[in-house]
C-alpha cells in the first residue's frame, strides 16, 4: 500500500507565508505587553513606589539627617501611636468629617437643582452651564486667594455686603467659630461645576419617553423627579460621591491658603495636619507626617470598597 507524504508547496515568489496561529497568538501577545509596559512603568513609578515609601516613612523615626543619608531605625507602630495620643488628633478627625460632609452635601445637593435646571434645554443654557465650569477650571492658588480677599474681615467684599444691609461684620478666616465654614463655602464652590458635569450627563442618559410616559399618567413634576429621575440616576450619583468624597478628604490648598488649619488649629483637618508635622516646622516630623497620610489613603480605600460592594449587590458592572 503506498503511502503518501506531505509536501509542503514552495512559497510563491513574491507572496508571503501565512503565519501560524501559534506564531500570530504570540505576536500578539508580544504587542499587548508592549502597550502596557508604559502604563505599568507609569503606575509603579507614581503609585506603587510613593505608597511604599510613604508607608516605609511612617514605620521609622526619620530625622532631616536620615532622611537624605539614611539609616532611620525601624519604630513599628511607634508613629501611629503618637498620632493617635497627640491631642491635635482627635479635633483633625472631627474638623476633617465635618468638612467632608458638609461640602459633600451643598455640592451635591446645588450641583443636583443646577443639572436639573439646565437640562430644560432653555435659551443660553450652554453658554450658563460652561459659565459655572469657571471655579472648576481655576487653579485652587486662584481661587482660594480669590476667597480669602472676599472673607477678609476688614476689606472683604462679603462683609461690606453685611455693612450695607445693616449687619455686623464677621470674622471669616480669623475667628475659630467661622474659619471651618469658611473653608467649607470655598470648597463647595469650587466643587459645584464638577457635581453639575456629572449629574447633567446622568440626566442626559435617561430616556425623556419615560417622563412623557408618566406625564400622560398624570405625575407632576415633583413624582416624576423622585419617583423616576433620582432612582435612574443613583448609579452616576453614587460615583459623583465618591469622587468628592476622595477628593474632599484630601483637600489642602484651599484650607492651607486661607487659614493655614487655624486660627489655634480651629480649622486643622487630617490634611493639612500631615502637612504641618512633615514639612510645616523647622523640626519636621516626617514619620508621623506619613502615618496621618497613610490614615488619609486606608479612609479613601474603605469607602471606595464600601461603594464596590453596594454597586455589585444592586447588580452594576463592577
């Protein structure tokens, strides 16, 4: 019985071989890893490396000498300690949940009724809504400076306001009662455009026939916006949340350029705290700097966790 081998047929000339599958699969597996290089070269460079060693600072007692020769001996939880029985601490935490809250809300809450506004599509309606993206795009040096000028309790614009209408002026940077609210009002401010941008696209992804559809059933406006609006929106409500709540809690020029955390620490939060003990004084304290930095970030981390979870028990893409 005559066998027949297999001949492969010469290539043509001036026709190219048809790659293996094997041969393409490893080509592009070789392309992929290329265009991730820069992006994990990126991320262990500006990410992993500073969280390392933010995390590395706070566990040894660094001085100005260690810190640029070396040799800072190992402490363990030495400066967590004394972070927690430093009586800073506990107003830092106190100052820093009222401030997130706070800002939280009216930015929310303002950035919400202007979505809604702007979204009846009126006359000028985008020529308004990139007006109030102004705060946003303004450098926070600009804008904080801009805030202290009008809070100033002599020249200040806001108290000359209160003059004319016959009130007392007030205090605004300088006065332990009313320097946290200053810094709130210049928070939420500047993050009222952010909350608007995001919370108008929600608003633009919901279909208008199902507010045609409960209008003909006769809900007014109020039953259409808190029976069908709200509930389709949570998902873009719930990531402008987080978002701000990130933000928010690690918020530092704003509060360092109009009261550098005082008057007598009145409006210190967990922020502009680590500033202070790593680089505020003369005799920096970096390893309780970085302690209070690492709180700042297991903060962030929890509730971002916090939303993951909720997201997937209502059945989201994450």
């Amino acid at each position: 019985m005559a066998v027949r081998t297999a001949t492969r047929a010469p290539a043509r000339a001036g026709v190219e071989p048809t790659p293996t599958p094997a041969v393409a699969y490893r080509g592009g597996r070789w392309a992929a890893w290329a265009f991730l290089l820069p992006l994990v070269l990126y991320l262990l460079a500006f990410y992993a490396y500073p969280l390392y060693r933010n995390l590395e600072l706070s566990l040894r007692h660094y001085t100005v000498r260690s810190f640029v020769q070396g040799g800072a001996p190992f402490t363990g939880l030495a400066n967590y300690r004394a972070v927690f029985d430093d009586p800073t601490f506990g107003p830092a935490v106190a100052h820093t949940v009222v401030f997130t809250v706070a800002s939280l809300a009216f930015q929310f809450t303002i950035g919400l009724a202007l979505a809604v506004f702007f979204h009846q599509h009126f006359r000028l309606s985008a020529t308004l809504r990139a007006l109030f993206l102004v705060p946003w795009l303004l450098p926070l040096i600009v804008s904080s400076s801009a805030w202290s000028w009008m809070l100033n309790s002599d020249a200040g614009v806001v108290n000359a306001v209160l003059r004319s209408v016959g009130l007392a002026p007030v205090n605004w940077l300088t006065s332990p009662d009313w320097s946290l609210v200053s810094v709130i009002i210049a928070n939420v401010w500047i993050g009222i455009p952010f909350n608007l941008v995001l919370l108008y696209s929600g608003l633009s992804g919901i279909p208008a026939q199902i507010h045609e559809a409960a209008a003909l059933d006769g809900a007014g406006a109020w039953q259409r916006f808190w029976r069908l609006t709200f509930p389709l929106l949570r998902p873009v409500s719930a990531i402008t949340l987080l978002l701000g709540l990130v933000y928010t809690l690690k918020v530092f020029d704003i509060i360092w350029i109009m009261t550098r955390g005082g008057p007598a620490d009145s409006s210190t939060t967990l922020a502009t705290w680590s500033y202070q003990l790593g680089f505020g004084s003369a005799l920096p304290r970096f390893g309780p700097g970085a302690a209070v930095g690492n709180l700042l970030i297991v903060a962030a981390l929890v509730f971002g966790l916090v939303y993951i979870r909720a997201l997937r028990r209502q059945g989201g893409p994450a």
